[in-house]
C-alpha cells in the first residue's frame, strides 16, 4: 500500500533519531467545541501521533478514567460523526500530523461499515484501532479499510505467544500498539525492562514500529519508554486532566484544554530528551 | 422461512450461527478464549465429563425436573393443555444451576485458580457462588449497584456462599455493566481466571457450552411428554432475556418441525415506548459483549439501557443462536409487559400454588394468550425456570402492598 501519514511520521521520527509522543484524547470530551481545541493544540504541543477515542457506552477494555471520559462526551450529545467532524477541523490547520481512531465496533456497524471507511478516510483519518476486532474477524473492517488506504493497528499484549503472533502481525500495518499490561487502560504500569524484552521480541517478527502504551503517567516513565520502543502512547492522564478541570457543574472549562496541552508538551519534553 | 436440513447443526468453527454469533473481545483475551474453545471440545467428547455432569445433575441439582400438568390453570384458559416444566425446584431455584455446574467443571479441567461472573438479578451469581462453595474455589460475582438494591436477600445469599460480591457503579450500574466489568476483571487476570457467563451469549464458545449444558431442560421434557402423552408437544414457550432458559428447551426440539415454539422477550412498558427489552422486536443488529446479535441501541450505535420489571430480563441483547433463529423463522418471539408477567405471576400463585419467578411469569402471560384459542388437545410446554421467592418485595412494590 502507499505510504500513509503514519509511515512518513515515524520515517521521519527514525532519521531524527528520536522515538515519538501517541496523545490519546478522548473525541468530544469535555464537550465538542473544547474538544476541538484540544485536538488542535495537540501538534503544537509536540505530539506526533493524535490518537481519537470514539465515545461508546460500553468500553470494555478501559478503565474508569476513559469510561467517564466517553460518558461525559455522549452526554454532551458526542456522536461518531461529530469525531469525524474533529478530525476535519484538525485537517484545516495541520496537514501532516497523522490521526487514529481508537474504539470500539458498534458504533462504525452501526453508521455503515463502508460509510465509514470513506468518510473516515475523506476527513483525514490514517489509521483505526478496533479493541474489539481480533484477526479472528479480520473479513469485518480490518481487510475493508486496509483497501480503502487506512492502517490497520493491531494490539499485542503479553499473552500475545509467539503461537499467536502471527496472527497479530497479519494485516497490521501502520504501527503495531503493544498493550504494556494485561489489563485495561490507567491500571499500574509495567516494568521498563520487560517492556524492552517484548518490544525486541516484536521487532524481531516485523518491520512495524512499536508503540508501547497502558500505565504510562510521567514525563519520566514516558522517557523511559521511548528508550526501548518506537513510540510511548499516553492517554487515561489527558483525561484525568479534563476530569479535573471540570466546573463545580461538571461542565468543561478552558482550563481543561490548557491543562491538556501543557501535560502534553511536558511529556513531549521527556520523550523528546530519553535517547539524549 | 430458509430452507435448512437442520436448525442444530450451528455455530460453525468460527462460532457464527447464520451472520450472529463470533468472537468480539479484546486481543488479551483472545489466547484465553482459544484455550478455552479447546478444552471445551476435549471435554465435551469425553465421556467422563459428561458421566460427571450426570452425577452432579441427579444428587446435587435435583434432576430431572418434573413434567407438570398445570390442571386448574388448564380449566381456568379453557383451551390447550397446559404443562409446566419444572426448573424451579432445581437446587438454588433456578435453571441457572444446570449451566455453572457445567462450568465449574470445565474450570477445574482446565486448572483455574479463580471463578469471576456477572449477575443481574443475582440467580446466576448465587449458581455460582454455589458451585464454588462446593468446589472449594474463590468466587467474584459483578452486579450493578442498582441491581445490588433490587436484589438484596441474593447480595446475602452469594455473601454467605462465600463469594465477594463487587458493586458495578460504571455506565448505568445494571447487568451489562456488570458484564463490562466482569470483562475487565478477566482481562487483566486472564492466566488465573475461569470467566462463568450465565447465559447463551458472550464470545464463541459460550453460546454453545451454555446451550449443551442447558439442553438438558428439553432432552427431559421430551422425554417425558411422551410418557404422559405419547407424543410430542404442539408448542413452546419460555421468557428470553439473554436466552439461556429457552435454549435449554428449545434445542432439542429443533427438528421437530411440528413443534411450535415460542420465545418471550420482556416488553417493559411495551415495545412501542423506550422502556422495554425487547432486543428482537425492538433492537437492531450489532456487536456487544463478544458477539453480533440484535441490540437495543440509538442511531450513533450507543447502547440502551433496558427496561423490565424482572431485572433477570433486563439484558439490551439476547444469545446469537436466538438471532438467528429469528431470521431464518423458526422460532416465533414474541412479548410481554410488566402489567402481563404480574397478571400471570398473581394468577399462577392462586391456580396452582406455585410462585413463579418474574421472569417465567412472562411466558406464562403469553400461554395465557394463546392457550384460549387452541383445542383441548393441543398440548403447550412451558418452562417454568425459576421460583419468584426472590420477587416478592418487587412484586408487593408493583401491587402497592407494604410489607
């Protein structure tokens, strides 16, 4: 397939000799219009892989942080078409940073699954990660949108067993997002070294990029993995931070966009600075 | 209706009955359940497994259940016979039982260490809790915390099993939620834990082992109608929240193409308001919980929640095999409401001394609609697959009684 945003952002990642920041941000969250601010600084603050999360009701692989996070963002009427409308607002100022959404299957079976390729792709979207999708039932949208010109990011996790590796490493392309943990996401944080081992045993299956996400909170631990993989992946602490800025009415404030952005450019700095 | 040579041959390798049914989880898990599918087809060719369950089923559960003829309720309709099969009187009140005994001895074959489930109205937790209790295994049982409130006298039951009973207070603190959070739980202890789903739904395998363990409920009706009739029955009925009680005797009936069958979803306030769970009248197809089936969902693909005076009912989905036997026809499903169920419940207690759970009491609400108009040699089956000792309080609430 041809290159896509992702491929040139980590070739370029690769000749800088650095590895990269994966923001996830939750779409809509803490309500559209500040979601949308957020998404928007995100690159200037030094982010290189903008990670989207699709709002459902149901998210069975997150952990109470980003569960809260989707329910506040369909509270404020957050839709799957209104995350494609964040990734278009991204695309008028910022042709280069690549975009993945990150969710899970109903809602795009739901808005049509050829719909929602073209759509996904029209509005400047590069790759998707389905948590509920294993190669098992690759035939649904993995091998679809691999047509339709979008990376397919599979998730590998310690029970990822060379038995099973295979069929991980299939039809990813784009990256490939080892889960640090057998857990769900913003549960505790694995260990620097283990981590290092499963990345090396990755590297030694495919030519993908590794990013390494769950548990990673600090500037420091997000350093620490960008000294053994490809990329760290950061996201239930950008949804504490909106959390926390929140009013007493539990609206959204300005100070959740501004305590987004400067959480992100901290760990920009220390991803950034792990390898010098 | 398709035209197929038979309705038991599903699901297939990949666990789809028809376009329902797969494997939706979450790659961590996707070791574990492939572990599982093997162990589940080592086991289920094993005549000891079998020879186990068998044991299980007569001394501890209480099997077979009776065939009753249900005499005043029949006088009192006027038309069909009408027959009862009796799955209350199981051990722990329900036709929950047949299906963790079943499991628990899978768990042990495969060596787990830790039991983990969810519960709605707390009859599947207290199966579990159960078997545990017996087996000598740690036992984690998920429930809403709205349904903990609802449910209290079974919160105490599953505690003095010994099992720890967790409070889901995520999404909307109901059954789903509680299979969210089960899923989460088994996904992060994924090497120790046996995750015991009470109902024909969840990833491939569970909506078969469920089934086979369940189908014990139609292999005994069959049995016996032809002891008290010579013949099969005319027509089925059992309530459908997730399905595991109406799959248990619908299954082996499936052939028989004579045999009418009736599955009833809970209406709520009627399937044309949005408080009902009626995922096949009133749902759509969708992926939740590890498998496409119909789902109570929005336009955005969102999940609602259900309504139904029987919190046993109260499921946004129901098992792929039901799905699909929708599709291709050959079940009929149909619903009832609350005010129905709580006819049925109130006119059952007084015909025939038997306290039916709600969630039975809504199939009896469909017998009571049809059984008028059928000859009085037309013999209906229905499973009665729980006692409603737990309803009471529901019950006294919706009647307005303060006990």
């Amino acid at each position: 397939m041809s290159d896509t945003r992702i491929d040139r952002r980590f070739a370029a990642l690769r000749e800088e000799g650095r590895a990269g920041l994966v923001a996830f941000v939750t779409g809509g969250d803490p309500d559209f219009d500040l979601s949308c601010q957020i998404v928007d600084g995100l690159p200037g603050a030094g982010v290189d892989v903008i990670e989207i999360g699709m709002p459902f009701t149901d998210p069975m692989a997150d952990g109470p942080t980003i569960q809260v996070a989707s329910q506040r963002a369909l509270r404020k009427g957050m839709t799957l078409r209104k995350t494609l409308d964040l990734v278009r607002h991204l695309r008028q100022s910022d042709s280069d940073t690549p975009v993945v959404l990150m969710g899970y299957y109903n809602p795009i079976y739901s808005y049509g699954n050829d719909a929602f390729l073209r759509d996904a792709r029209e509005a400047g979207v590069d790759g998707l990660i389905i948590v509920d999708l294993p190669s098992e039932e690759d035939s649904e949208l993995c091998v679809p949108a691999l047509d339709a010109g979008l990376n397919w990011i599979r998730l590998a996790t310690p029970t990822t067993d060379a038995k099973r590796l295979p069929a991980v490493l299939g039809n990813a392309s784009g990256f490939v997002y080892y889960v640090s943990i057998t857990g769900i996401t913003g549960a505790g944080s694995a260990d620097p070294r283990a981590v290092g081992e499963a990345v090396q045993r990755l590297k030694a299956r495919t030519d993908l990029p590794i990013a390494v996400g769950f548990g990673i909170r600090t500037p420091d631990q997000a350093a620490d993995i960008a000294r053994v993989a490809d990329a760290a992946v950061v996201g239930t602490v950008f949804c504490k931070a909106v959390e926390d800025n929140l009013d007493a009415d539990g609206n959204g404030t300005q100070a959740c966009v501004d305590s987004v952005l400067s959480l992100a450019r901290d760990l920009a700095h220390g991803v950034r600075n792990a390898r010098s | 209706m398709e035209s197929v040579n038979t309705y038991r041959a599903g699901p297939d390798e990949e666990g789809h009955f028809g376009m329902f049914g797969g494997r939706y989880v979450a790659e961590t898990l996707m070791p574990i359940i492939l572990d599982l599918e093997q162990a589940w087809k080592d086991a289920k060719n094993d005549p000891s497994f079998q020879a186990e369950i068998d044991h299980w089923a007569k001394h501890y559960i209480g099997r077979p259940s009776p065939l009753y003829y249900a005499e005043r309720m029949t006088e009192h309709l006027g038309g069909a016979k009408v027959y009862f099969k009796r799955d209350e009187l199981n051990h722990t009140g329900a036709h929950k039982i047949n299906n963790t005994v079943g499991q628990i001895l899978l768990a042990k074959r495969m060596g787990k260490k830790r039991i983990i489930a969810e519960t709605g109205a707390g009859q599947h937790g207290v199966a579990t809790a159960t078997v545990c209790a017996k087996v000598g295994l740690p036992c984690i049982i998920y429930m809403g915390a709205k349904d903990i409130e609802r449910q209290a006298p079974n919160v105490f039951r599953m505690k003095l099993l010994g099992a720890e009973v967790v409070p889901v207070t995520s999404g909307s603190h109901t059954l789903k939620d509680a299979m969210n959070e089960a899923l989460r739980d088994w996904v992060t202890n994924v090497e120790s834990t046996f995750y015991i789903i009470g109902t024909v739904g969840g990833p491939h395998p569970y909506p078969e082992l469920v089934r086979v363990f369940q189908s014990v409920i139609g292999r005994e009706a069959k049995e016996q109608m032809l002891e008290a009739e010579g013949r099969l029955p005319d027509t089925l009925v059992a309530c459908i929240g997730g399905g595991s009680n109406a799959m248990g005797l619908f299954h082996p009936f499936l052939d028989d193409k004579d045999v009418n069958i009736y599955g009833v979803e809970a209406a709520g306030f009627g399937v044309d308001t949005d408080k009902h769970a009626a995922s096949i009248a009133g749902g759509r197809p969708g992926v939740l919980h590890g498998m496409r089936t119909y789902l109570l969902q929005d336009d955005d693909g969102q999940i609602i929640e259900p309504h139904s005076i029987s919190a046993g009912l109260d499921y946004p989905g129901i098992g792929p095999e039901h799905a699909w036997l929708a599709d291709v026809g050959r079940v009929n499903y149909v619903a009832a409401t609350d005010d129905e169920a709580l006819e049925a419940f109130q006119l059952c207690t007084r015909l025939e001394g038997i306290i039916p759970a709600l969630e039975p009491a809504h199939a009896l609400a469909h017998v009571m609609k049809i059984a008028p108009d059928l000859p009085r040699d037309h013999l209906i089956c229905m499973n009665m697959c729980g006692r409603g000792d737990k309803d009471v309080f529901a019950v006294a609430e919706a009647l307005g009684v303060k006990l």
